[in-house]
C-alpha cells in the first residue's frame, strides 16, 4: 500500500463502527492490515461521476 500523503477534496470523513466492525478492521490478511485496506478505498472514492469497463459491460460510477 501507498503510505505517502495525498490531498483529497474533502476533508472529514464520519463512519460509525460497531464492535464486531473495529474487531474485524484490527485483523489482517495476507499480511496487510483490514484498516490499510479501508483507508485506500476511502481515498479512491469517486468525487465526481464517472464509468468503467469490466467484461465488456459498461459500469456507472457515481460520486462515494
């Protein structure tokens, strides 16, 4: 995973968790970290609409 800084357009991001959710996130697998792996997803979170191709089939992606 990419440790370096980036500047996203937004700044706060509000989630609520319930116990099992923070478990879970406190584990790993395959060596990386569930929260590492949240926190990429959290960064690579469309901010405006767009779309992809898989398998042929045209997806809309909308913004979150």
């Amino acid at each position: 995973m990419n440790t370096s800084s980036t500047s996203l357009p937004y700044n706060k991001v509000n989630l609520s968790l319930t116990s099992e959710a923070i478990d879970f996130l406190s584990e790993t697998t395959n060596g990386t970290s569930h929260f590492a792996i949240l926190g990429q997803l959290i960064k690579n979170t469309s901010v405006t609409p767009s779309s992809t191709s898989k398998r042929g089939n045209l997806i809309t992606l909308d913004v979150g």
